[in-house]
C-alpha cells in the first residue's frame, strides 16, 4: 500500500512527469521514458528543449506562461527522439501548487498521438479524442509523495498514495462537456464511487463514422477496483486505436484476453476474479444503428413509453470456467429513443422503509427509469440522485454507482 503511487505510474500507458517552469524534467514515470526513447531514470534532469525545434519551444513558452496564472493547458507538440524518431505528442498540464497557494511547477501527462498525425485532419481528431482523457489532472505534487515518502507516517502515505489514484484516475475519465459534443446533447453521467476512488468507470471514444461508449464495473472498490479500471480503460484505448475491430462482441473478447494476460499471476482459474462486467456500445452514426455487448451487464431503450433490455452474455471480463463469446446485438435506433447503460449499484443499494433493510431492485429501476425518462436529462440525473438519497437514508452506499443516460438525435 505504501508503494501505491509508483505501483499505478508504472502501469498506466501515459507519460507522466513533473516539469519546472524552466521545462526541466523533475520526475518522470517509465512510459515517459520509452516515448523519448530515453533509458529508465535518465529523462529526469533534461530539458524538453532538447527534443523539439524552435518554434516548437517558442509555443511551449507560451503555455507556460498561461500555467503560472493557475491555469490548465493542453496542446500538441513535435519532438525528435534520442533515436532520431519523428513523434507528435498529446500534452495537458495543471498547475501545481504549495500550501500557501503559489504555482510552484507544472504536473504532465503525455500521450503518442504520432499515428494520426499523418495528415492534419487526424491530427486534429486525435487531439479531440484525446483530450477528454486528460480534463483532469494531478492536484497534489508527486515530488512531495516520492521524496517525502520515507520520513512520512503511514496515515500521510495511504491518504496521498489514494487522492493520488483519485486524480489519475478522474483524469482518465472522459468530461461530460466531451460526450455532449460527440454523442448527444442530452446525456448525463451519474458518478458516485462508494469511497474516494472506485471500480466503476464510463468510457468514450470516437474513431471515423463510429461512436464507442461503455460503462463497466470492475472487481472491488477503493484502490484495488481503481487500479483494474486504469487497467480497463488504457487496454480499451489500445484495442480501438491500434486494430481495426468494430464489432462490439469481438472487442470484449479482446478486452477479456488482455485482462487475464494482466492477472495471470494470481491464477487461471475462477479464484482469480480480477476483471469486470460491462455494457458496450458502438453507434454508427451513418446508419443510426448500435451494436451492444455486454459482460454480464445489459442496455436498457426506452422507446414509446416502452422499456426494452438487451441483455449481455452471462460471462465477466476476466477467467472463467466456461468461456463464451460475447454477443453482439444490432438495434436499429429511432430518434428520440434513451439508451441507459449502468453499473449494478443503484439497483443493490440497501435502504427503503422500516426496519427491514432491502436491495432497490432491478425491478424498481426499470420502473423509475419509465418515470422520469421524459424528463431533460438535467432532471432525470437530478431524479436519481435524489431517489437514491430517499432510499438510502442512513445506511452507508454499498457500491459503487454508475449510470449513462443519453437521448438518440438522428
């Protein structure tokens, strides 16, 4: 537990670093490393002039500028490798700040965008899809925690160590202002992890005509659910973008292969649970069509007043003793049709009236979801929370929640 932070920057796929104002590499994690093509631990030091050309290094001195006022900056910079390779990288920055509140450096995520860089319309189209993986970032300073981690007690390091995951972990997460943009304006995202960080996690990604969007539940809550979700979404990000599958049910078998690839040391049997169920969706937004797969988790459509579930296949995103593929269901989308993607945790939340504490039930979401699913998605994501709260009462949240809702405009 001690060693949370190193154990979740050395498995995350983004370059993370700390830089000075100076652009001088503070810290750097492994992932940074092997973009520059630099040995393991030699980056730190270095400047990022070193890698780039001047009127590159010109546009990086201008975002600094913007992040010592406080503010974050996300732009795309071309750089040379020590191997001399030609690379276009992703980079978002946030302040970091002291305990009086001055901006003492800058915290970094870098990603490869190199791929689409090859003509300026997909460049641009990965800078968009990009983006909304790195809206938030880290707000507590990862120097502090690395050198201060020896002399510090073990309360400080468990507390830094979980908002540390917190913050990549939100970071990974796509903002909602995103999703409006690229599926719907009437959408909405309930988001309430049991602890400070959690296995719940909403994902999106947009490649050519064909919008990708899911809501998983993974193994756990806290950190060990938080780290498997890092885990999730980074191997999502590498099966869209790097092969050309675009079949719902092929993509979580995928999905399902590099899980157990991950976790293979602690068994290949079903004791090893490490994983998640998950709701899949690919919309094509030529056709109006979606292609839904789910593990274990389903897809709910209200159409005409009338609630349809798509249900996934009984099979999780991790070992299991008799393996099935994943199905793939194809619905023709109407507009004005609301598609619903959940995690189970609403509908496992204990509470109601009286003594006798119960489950909310499927059932009982079904129904409420029918009630209020001619609402503005503002309202209905308000319904829920309250709903939730009216239930629960004084029990504690059993789960992690997580709900997507969206309204289909053709």
């Amino acid at each position: 537990m001690n060693n949370l932070p190193q154990e979740i920057i050395e498995n995350i796929g983004e370059g993370i670093c700390v830089i000075n104002f100076n652009e001088e590499f503070i810290y750097t994690n492994p992932a940074l490393c092997n973009i520059f093509d630099v040995p393991n631990e030699k980056l730190t030091g270095r400047c990022i002039k070193d890698f780039i050309n001047d009127l590159e290094w010109e546009k990086i001195l201008d975002q600094t500028k913007i992040r010592k006022t406080g503010k974050k900056s996300t732009y795309d910079v071309a750089i040379t490798t020590e191997k001399r390779k030609k690379k276009v990288l992703l980079f978002t920055g946030t302040p970091n700040y002291n305990q009086t509140g001055a901006v003492i450096n800058t915290i970094g995520i870098f990603r490869d965008i190199s791929v689409r860089a090859a003509e300026k319309v997909k460049i641009k189209e990965a800078n968009k899809q990009n983006e909304e993986l790195h809206q938030q970032l880290f707000t507590q300073t990862i120097q502090a925690d690395i050198q201060k981690k020896k002399v510090e007690d073990y309360s400080k390091q468990l507390n830094d160590g979980i908002n540390f995951a917190k913050t990549v972990q939100t970071s990974l997460l796509p903002n909602v202002s995103y999703l409006k943009e690229g599926i719907s304006e009437d959408i909405f995202i309930l988001y309430k992890p049991k602890q400070t960080i959690g296995g719940d996690f909403y994902y999106y990604k947009k490649r050519d005509d064909f919008i990708v969007f899911a809501v998983a539940d993974c193994t756990g809550h806290g950190v060990s659910g938080a780290l498997i979700s890092m885990l999730g979404i980074t191997f999502l990000n590498d099966i869209i973008e790097e092969s050309r599958l675009l079949d719902s049910g092929e993509i979580l078998g995928e999905l399902r292969e590099k899980v157990k690839k991950a976790f293979i040391a602690y068994g290949d049997d079903i004791q090893n649970k490490n994983g998640m169920d998950i709701s899949f969706c690919i919309i094509n937004k030529k056709t109006d069509s979606v292609q839904f797969s789910g593990a274990n988790n389903p897809l709910y459509i209200i159409r005409n007043n009338e609630l349809t579930e798509y249900k996934g296949t009984r099979n999780p995103i991790a070992f299991y003793p008799v393996e099935k593929e994943f199905e793939t269901h194809q619905i023709q989308l109407q507009k004005g049709d609301n598609i619903y993607l959940f995690s189970d945790g609403f509908q496992d939340q204990l509470g109601g009236e009286g003594e006798s504490k119960r489950k909310y039930s499927r059932k009982r979401f079904k129904e409420f979801l029918l009630n209020i699913h001619k609402f503005d998605f503002v309202k209905q994501e308000q319904a829920l929370e309250d709903e939730l709260k009216n239930w629960t009462g004084d029990y504690e949240q059993v789960d992690d929640i997580t709900i997507m809702g969206l309204k289909w405009q053709m």
